[in-house]
C-alpha cells in the first residue's frame, strides 16, 4: 500500500495476475470499487495495481494456499506437506518449515511438524530472511491449521531474497598460492649449525 497525498495505491501481488484483472480489467475494477466503498474512500482516489509474484516457490503465502487446495482435493497431509517442501527446496529455499494441525485422521487432534533445510528462529534477520504465512481450512471433520515458514536464500542484488547477509556468516577464503622455499646449499650447511667435537 502506498500513499500520496492525491490517492491510495494498493498493490495486489498474485501468482495468477490474469484472474485478478479479469475480462479487460473487468474484475480489478469492481475490487477497486469494493475497497473504496468498504473503507470510505473519496472517488477515484483507490487504484489497485496487480503484481506478479516472481518466485511463488519463496513466497510462503503461495505456498499456503497450494497445500491449503491439496488439502480440499483429499490428498493425504504427509504427502501433500512433503509435495510442498520438496517444491521450496528445489527452488532455492535455504530452509522449510511446515506445521499442520487440527483433526488429521482420527478423532484426536495433533499437530505434524515437517522441516528440511536451515531455519533461524530469532534475531535481526529473522525479519528479512524468514517469510511466514497462516492459512486455516474447513475440512470434514473440522478446521485444519496450516503454517508454512521459509527460509530465504540470500541474494547480493536483492531479487530472489535479502540483500543483508546473515550476521554469522563464515566466508572460508582459498588459501593463497605458497612460494616454495628455495633448499639451502652443503656449502652453507656444512660451516653453520652444530659440528660435533673437533
């Protein structure tokens, strides 16, 4: 959301951009119009925007939704949550994790925990590295919790991930071309060093 003192801009970031415009912006016209009559806007002065999302493999809200539909479609939860890691970390991710939890199977509720990879948990760059998403889904037997939290890659242009690169980072540099040490002659061997009794 940007604001300038003559209107909103509200930009909407999408896997699928065509469904958000619709038929010749038809359907981003009418959300402009739910939006500016929802929050009270003057006229003309919300304009939405549709963004594509360049790698959905580390946008964690993408990903959410994609097991969430799995999910609805009747796939087991271990192998729709495996489907979706495997997915993450084939497109770079440094690390996943996925945490589903409600009524999986039986009666009792349980939470599964799925990870791959390398997730840091706190600090600083938990707020640039870590993308996080909830998403909830209304299966048969109740509500199902999904939680899906990736680990960026860093990236020194700052496209694919963070441009800061993690504070504990260990560069291991090669080691420098060694210059042989020359062999001394006999000669200076020989008049140096200890001779024994003379």
């Amino acid at each position: 959301v940007r604001v300038t003192p003559i209107r909103t801009e509200i930009i909407i970031r999408a896997t699928r951009t065509r469904e958000v415009l619709g038929e010749k912006g038809r359907r981003i016209r009418e959300l402009t119009a739910v939006v500016q009559k929802r929050y009270g806007f003057p006229e003309n002065s919300v304009e939405l925007f549709a963004e594509r999302v360049e790698n959905r493999a580390s946008c964690a809200m993408a990903q959410c939704e994609s097991l969430r539909y799995k999910l609805l479609g009747g796939l087991a939860a271990r192998r729709a949550c495996y489907g979706v890691i495997r997915f993450i970390m084939e497109n770079g991710a440094k690390g996943v994790e996925v945490i589903i939890s409600g009524k999986l199977r039986a009666q009792r509720a349980k939470a599964m925990k799925f990870k791959d990879g390398y997730l840091i948990s706190t600090g600083e760059p938990k707020k640039h590295y870590i993308a996080e998403a909830v998403r909830h889904v209304c299966m048969r037997q109740g509500m199902l919790g999904i939680k899906v939290k990736i680990m960026l890659a860093h990236d020194p242009e700052g496209i694919m991930g963070p441009k800061m690169p993690l504070p504990d980072n260990v560069i291991i540099h090669e080691p420098k071309e060694d210059v042989p040490v020359m062999q001394p002659n006999a000669e200076d061997q020989a008049q140096g060093g200890y001779q024994g009794d003379q």
